[in-house]
C-alpha cells in the first residue's frame, strides 16, 4: 500500500520532457545556390533586353509601312513608361516578385500578338503590352534583387538586360521574326515557371503584411542577415532595400505635396538627367542597330554580323559599369564615351563627305565601327534608366517613366531626322553627351566626405556578392 501513497514533500518532481522543435531548413543552403536564385531572380531582365533588342537587326522587313514600322520600334519605351508608373501599386499589392510574375502573363500575350498575325493593330498592341512587362520589371526586379542579392544591386540587371540583347540579335539573325517572337514567348513561360518555383517573396513586404514567419523562412533561404539598425548607415544603404510598404507610403505622398521643394526638386533634376541620358541614343542604337550601322557609313561587313557585335560590347559595357564602385562616376565616363563616339563619327562623315571615294571609305570604314563600339559601350549604362547616385529620390519610379517616354519620343523621331540631317543625327547624341556630362558633374558629383562614409558603410557590411 505503501507505494500507490503519493510523493511527499521531499520527493523531487519529475522532470518534463524537453522541447524539441523542427526548424525546416531551406532547401538552398550554399553560396552556389544562391548564385543560381539570383540568375533566376534577373532572368526577366533578360526578357526585357530581349524586347527592347527586338527590332534592332531585321526592322524594316516587317509588312509595315513606314510611319508604323517607327511606332511599331517606339511603342515598347512608351509601355515601359506605364510599367513604370504603375509598378509600386503592383509592389504593394502584389510584392516584387508577385509583380514580376504578373508581369509576365502580360509579356506573353505582348509576344503572342505579336508572332499570331500579321495586322498592324496586333502588333502594335503586343508591342505595347511587351514594353509594360520592361517597365515593371525595371523597377520591381532591381527592387527585389537590391534587397536579396545586395552586392550591387542596380548596376546588375543591365548586364542581364544587355545579354537580352544580344541574345535577340543573334536569334533575329537567324530567325524569321515571328519564329523570334514565339521563341521569346516560350521563354517568357519558362521564365515564369522558374521565377514562381525557386524565387523567394521579399522579405521586407512579407514583414510589412504581417507574415513573419514567411519573411524569416525568406531570409533563410536567401541566407539574409537581418540588418537591426539599417537607417543607421544612410547613404551606405541602397535604396531598393527600404521596405516595399515605406516606399509605396512615400510615393502616395508625392502626389499629396508634390509642390514642396524637398519633392520635386530631386524629381526634377533626376528626371532632367534621365532625359539627356535618353537623347544621347542608348536606346536608338539598340531598336535600329543595323540601321545606325548602315547610317554610319560601314559597308564592308554584314550589318547584321555588326550588330551582333556592337551587342557583345554592349554586354562588356555593362560589365564595366558594374565593377565601377560610383555610379555618378560611370555616368560620366559612359556619357563621355558617347561624345566620344558621335565626334568621330561626324567627322568622319563629312570627312568621307568632302574628300573620299567610295573605294576611300570601304578602307577607312573602321573607323566609325570603332565608333559605334564606344557608342555601345557606353549606351549600356542608359539601357535601363535609373539615378546616378545610390540615395532614394522620392518619386524615382515617376523620373524612370518620364525616362523612358523620352527614349520613345527620341526612338520615335530618329528616322525621321536621319532623313532630314544625315550623319548629323550623330553630333546631336554628342551634343546630348555633353550636356549630360556637363549637368551630372554639377548635380549629382557627391563631396568626399559623403563618399568616405559610404566607403565605411559598405566595409561594416557582411554581406558578400549574391552572383
């Protein structure tokens, strides 16, 4: 009977069973995958590069007439523009990644319109709707990249953009265009699909819609370090990793004071910049590049073989841009090359104008292909718009869109003022260049001590290159 009595008082309680708890760990867990995360994650940049490229080799031999074989190279800069100004409500409701994603269903039917017949409403309308896919993707893609992959972040999705290109240049070269069309579109799905299955949510807007659990998942799989006093490091902080919800707040306010000095004055001077940045023709060379080839006065080699070329330095542009630490800096040096470029290339001109002969040109025509190749160069850094300087502008997403609603005015315009200046049309992209070099240097050229702390911010950082 003794031992069914209950525990006395000095009879030691039993111990409880330990805690265990499972944390599932993400299936990604080495830098190679990462790597491969942030492939994915910009693979719609090379979508983008592809649309803007689309028209660069074979335009004219398209069953348009002329007027609308223009509209037809232009109307994907005027959709990137609504893309652009739609894009933090798509943010915002959607995420970035949720964005892209709904940007792609928009994409294919841009690319089925366009490759499923052959009228001219069809076309332009599938054009349009290809160019609202570039403008989300402009800006919600560098938005998610920036926060996932932060090595970097806006100078990354240009070399993605310009490999589009020259990816479409190869296959225009050897496709029919509406082959080219239904291949981009297949890619377009793939692109979805792989976006959909391996690419995490942002973490900062699954935060801002309460879902901590999925943001810290996010993190893990994104092997994210939780940065506690990010505000702290100001200018070092790029200004895509800002929370997804705190920026959509910010953009509702522009609209509320936009008439106050602290708002459009940055809006106004990066708009201002973007627009000379558009006018000295990155993007012109890319929707005409067989075209400026001809214009050039190169006969000796196969225009599309050309443009192929001038899109593998494209690709090397870019590259440059990224590995350069500034992005004022490679403003500059990018705005100076095409400067460079559009001299050599008018003088040449009337060089060949005045004092050569046919068989003359044919032997010096090298030198408005090396020419061209600066220009390429240095269009990369205009391929897809954004500020020079690594501080948020209030509104920027509004400046990118008045961006590229000047690339398609001047996209737009370029044949018809070939047609009335000839050559000329390459000193009026020099002219640009200099007012761009001439303004940026004014406006945008940050004072050593503010670069100095930047340089300090990103050395506390332990973040290492995504790619």
């Amino acid at each position: 009977m003794e031992e069914n009595a209950p525990p006395g008082p000095s009879t030691p309680p039993a111990a409880e069973p330990p805690v265990v708890v499972n944390v599932q760990k993400p299936f990604n867990n080495s830098s190679v995958t990462q790597g491969f995360l942030a492939v994915i994650s910009l693979l719609p940049c090379v979508i983008s590069g592809a649309i803007l490229g689309f028209t660069g080799v074979s335009m004219w031999n398209l069953p348009l007439s002329f007027r609308n074989a223009t509209w037809f190279a232009s109307l994907a800069a005027l959709g990137a523009a609504g893309g652009c100004l739609i894009s933090h409500s798509l943010m915002n409701a959607f995420g970035p990644r949720g964005s892209v994603l709904l940007s792609h269903v928009i994409c294919a039917i841009g690319w089925m319109l366009t490759f499923s017949s052959w009228t001219t409403t069809n076309l332009l309308v599938g054009r349009a709707l290809t160019g609202v896919f570039v403008g989300v993707v402009s800006v919600a893609a560098t938005a998610h990249s920036s926060e996932c992959f932060p090595a970097r972040p806006t100078a990354r999705p240009v070399v993605y953009t310009a490999i589009g290109v020259l990816c479409m240049y190869l296959a225009g070269s050897l496709l029919s265009y509406a082959q080219t069309a239904a291949v981009a579109m297949v890619v377009t799905i793939v692109s979805f699909v792989l976006v959909r299955s391996f690419v995490p949510e942002s973490p900062a807007w699954l935060e801002s819609r309460g879902r901590t659990g999925d943001a810290e998942y996010s993190r893990l799989k994104l092997r994210l370090q939780r940065q506690p006093d990010a505000e702290s490091l100001e200018d070092g902080v790029e200004p895509s990793t800002r929370s997804v919800g705190d920026r959509s707040t910010s953009t509702e306010a522009i609209y509320r004071s936009v008439h106050r000095p602290e708002i459009y004055r940055p809006l106004l001077a990066l708009a201002l910049h973007l627009a000379l940045q558009q006018m000295s023709g990155p993007m012109v060379l890319v929707s005409y590049a067989s075209q400026m080839v001809g214009d050039s006065g190169v006969r000796v080699l196969n225009g599309h073989f050309v443009a192929a070329v001038l899109a593998a330095f494209l690709v090397a542009g870019a590259l440059v841009s990224t590995a350069m630490d500034h992005r004022e800096s490679s403003a500059t040096l990018a705005a100076a090359g095409t400067l460079t470029a559009g001299v050599v290339i008018a003088v040449y001109n009337l060089v060949r104008r005045m004092f050569l002969n046919r068989l003359g040109s044919q032997l010096l025509s090298f030198v408005p292909l090396l020419g061209l190749i600066v220009f390429s160069m240095s269009s990369s850094v205009g391929l897809v718009p954004h500020s020079p300087v690594p501080r948020y502008a209030a509104g920027e997403h509004v400046a990118l869109a008045f961006g590229y609603t000047v690339a398609f005015a001047v996209i737009k315009c370029y044949p018809y003022v070939y047609a009335a200046v000839g050559w000329w049309v390459f000193a009026v992209f020099a002219v640009a260049s200099a007012l761009n070099i001439v303004y940026g240097v004014l406006m945008f050229s940050e004072p050593e001590s503010s670069k100095q702390k930047r340089s300090t911010a990103a050395k506390r950082s332990s973040v290492g290159p995504a790619v």
